[in-house]
C-alpha cells in the first residue's frame, strides 16, 4: 500500500490513521502522509520525524506530565510500539495527530501523487500542491476523509505541518510566509460513513471552518535544523491558542492618512501622556522616505504620509508649507525625551537623519532585543509579528515589490 495504490481513505474505519483524543481535542496535528513503518502501526509521526516532533512537544508542553513523556522517550528504541504508550500523553495534553495521507506515497514524496493541470478532468478547483503539481483525482477521496475526520472531531485548533497539510486545510503552500500566524480554514465538509463506504457530505460552501496555526513539518526540521527552534515556538503559541476557538486580533486604532491638525492633536496627547516607549517605523522608496508610522501603545497609533512612488511628482500634502509644518510636527515628538523603540534602526536612522532630524532617546531596538535572546532565529518583522502577536500574515495583504519594501533586518 505504498507508492500510487489506491488510498485507504474510504474503506472504513480499519483504514483510520488517528492518534490522540478523538473528540474535541485542544490541538490537532496534521502531517502530510504516513512515512515508512507507520503504515504497519496505523499511526501518524512514529517514524524519524515523528520522534523529533515528539522531543519538541516535550519541549513546548514541559508542565505535561513529564515522566510520562520521559517513559514513552525511552519506549522509542523498541521500535514503533512505543506509540501505543503515547496515547496516554496525548489525552493528557489534549492533543490529536492525524494525516492528510494514509499511505506511504512513493519514494516518500507527495509529488508523486501529482500531475499537470491538463490531465485533471473539466471542474477540478483545487490548488496545486507543489509548483505546477495538482493531486490526481483517485486521491481526492483521502482529502475528503481528513476533512470529515476533522469536522467529526472539532479540534479547538489545526497545527497544519508542512505546505501539504495547509494545502488541505488553506488551500495554500507557501509555508514560508504563513507559518506562525493564525487564520482560518476553508470550510471544510463532512464525511458520513454509511455500512462500509464513506460519502462526501455538502460542500465547501456547506461546511465548518476551523483555526488553523501553519508551522513546519518534522521532516524539514531534520533537514534544515535551524527550522527546529522555530517550530517549538509554534508549538508554544498552539499550546496559548488552544485555549479558546476562535481568532482573537487585537483591537488597534491607528489615524492614518492625518490633517495637519489632527497630527498636532495626537503628538500633543502622546507628549503630555509621556507613555513608557514610543515605537517609530518608516517605509521608503527611491532612496527616501514614503511615510513614517509611531505607535504609542499597543492599540494606538498614526501613520503619516508624504508621497507614493506611484505618483512621484505629488505630495501627500496639498502645499509645501504644508508638507514642511508636517516635518516640524514629526521632529517634534522625534526629539521628545520619550524612549524611542525601533526596528533596525540603523536604517530608519540613516533616512531619518538625512532629512535634517536628530531625534533622541533612541535607546531600543526590536530586532537586536530578539536577536540577542534568540540569536539562532530569524529576526525580521514579518518573523516577529508571526511570534509574538496575533496578527494575520500583514505583508501578505498588499503586493509589493522587493525594491520598494523595507529592509527590516
């Protein structure tokens, strides 16, 4: 049952490849296929990766029975009985694993379930798994099974491992920029078992939608290790979302687009207020400044404008008396005493300074503060957003071009 034979998806619940608590677990981790030697145990993650990601569910969840977890570890040597065992662990941690794949795909690789677009039938609306690679329809049967899985077992949160497993429940692959933050899953229908066979029940249009946190695969950790780091801090941010079902985003105000007299009125606030930093973030192009953003607290902040590179010969400002009473306002509360927090100043301060402007009190720095503590990770923005906020994916929300983005790193 390795390589393209059929899948095992709909023959009945001999052909289940679930691991951990079956109703309503706080976590549900879902793998991309079944590696070599689970198939035989009927077990998601007992293999290679599955141990290195049992390590690092030790590591996210230390306060979980620990000599447990430390039992089940030692069990490993013996082969892939040890699973077994893990039940315990997973009903205490409330955590489930399941895969979109029951089977061992050949060679191990999910592109060999795959074709081109035009050998799939008139209809087919599924994504691509991989760059120009589309599932055959002989295995679709195996989606629709770990989505009716899924909305039997109504997990609080989906960890989807890996590009396959977002493409089952996001219908997207591009990990790289999705790990780490929070978003919502495509609606995914049920499965009704009848004697057995299992029929697809409704549709996308009909079914339920889950929070689902996008990390790595175990598998790419062991390939690249320094993704290892990076995937127990995911792991730690499901344990904090697991908590509650829905997505929470921070309620923020932010004034863009100001008058004149509206900056006056919010730098006034933010002076007499004196709160405990004052965040200060620009974004460029063409060599100069496009706008700069302060944030004053972690739900208030204002963006100004000065120009777009869309319409380089027009100003935000509507006169240039205007536009350089906006620029005394900014030095302004640039050369507050108040701590100034950046990221990667240096390059803030390069174009900050070349406008004439010496702010002050510009005592930290985000990405150093982060890099100092965790200097095996990465420590862009985009990283950090995805770490430590509730934040969608926001570089994702607009397209921009490479020579038009900040360098926040």
């Amino acid at each position: 049952m390795t390589g393209l034979a059929p899948t095992g998806g709909l023959f009945g619940k001999e052909f289940s490849c679930w691991a951990g608590p079956k109703a309503e677990p706080k976590i549900l981790l879902l793998g991309e296929a079944l590696h070599q030697g689970e198939l035989e145990v009927r077990k998601p993650f007992i293999g290679s990766p599955g141990k290195e990601l049992w390590a690092m569910l030790g590591e996210a969840f230390p306060e979980t029975s620990p000599e447990l977890h430390a039992e089940i570890t030692s069990l490993q040597r013996y082969g892939p009985a040890w699973g077994r065992k893990r039940e315990e662990w997973l009903a205490a941690a409330g955590i489930a694993m399941t895969s979109v794949f029951n089977f061992v795909p050949a060679g191990g690789k999910i592109e060999a379930l795959c074709g081109s677009k035009k050998e799939m039938s008139k209809g087919y609306d599924h994504p691509a798994i991989a760059h120009g690679k589309y599932l055959h329809e002989r295995y679709l049967p195996d989606l629709f099974r770990v989505h009716g899985e899924i909305s039997s077992a109504r997990p609080t949160l989906i960890v989807a491992a890996g590009s396959t497993a977002c493409w089952a429940v996001l219908r997207a692959t591009n990990i790289g920029s999705i790990r780490g933050t929070v978003s919502e899953s495509v609606k995914l229908a049920a499965n009704t078992a009848a004697g057995t066979e299992t029929v697809l029940v409704g549709s996308r249009e009909e079914g339920l939608k889950f929070k689902v946190l996008p990390t790595f695969h175990p598998a790419a950790v062991m390939y690249a290790w320094a993704n290892r780091p990076i995937m127990v801090m995911d792991l730690m941010k499901a344990r904090r979302e697991s908590v509650f079902k829905e997505i929470r985003r921070p309620a923020r105000k932010v004034l863009i687009n100001p008058s004149l007299e509206e900056m006056r009125e919010w730098i006034e606030q933010t002076l007499k207020a004196s709160p405990p930093s004052l965040s200060v973030d620009i974004e460029t192009a063409a060599g100069q400044i496009t706008c700069i953003g302060f944030g004053r607290s972690r739900t208030s902040a204002m963006v100004v404008p000065f120009w777009s590179p869309s319409s380089p010969e027009a100003s935000y400002w509507p006169s240039l008396a205007a536009e350089l009473e906006a620029w005394r306002l900014v030095e302004l509360i640039l050369q507050s005493p108040i701590p100034k927090l950046f990221q990667n100043g240096m390059y803030d301060l390069q174009y900050i300074t070349k406008m004439g402007l010496r702010p002050k009190a510009c005592l930290e720095d985000s990405m150093l503060l982060h890099h100092s503590l965790f200097p095996e990770m990465k420590k862009g923005l985009g990283f950090l957003g995805s770490v430590y906020t509730n934040e969608p994916a926001w570089k994702l929300m607009r397209a921009g071009k490479a020579d038009t983005e900040k360098k926040d790193e």
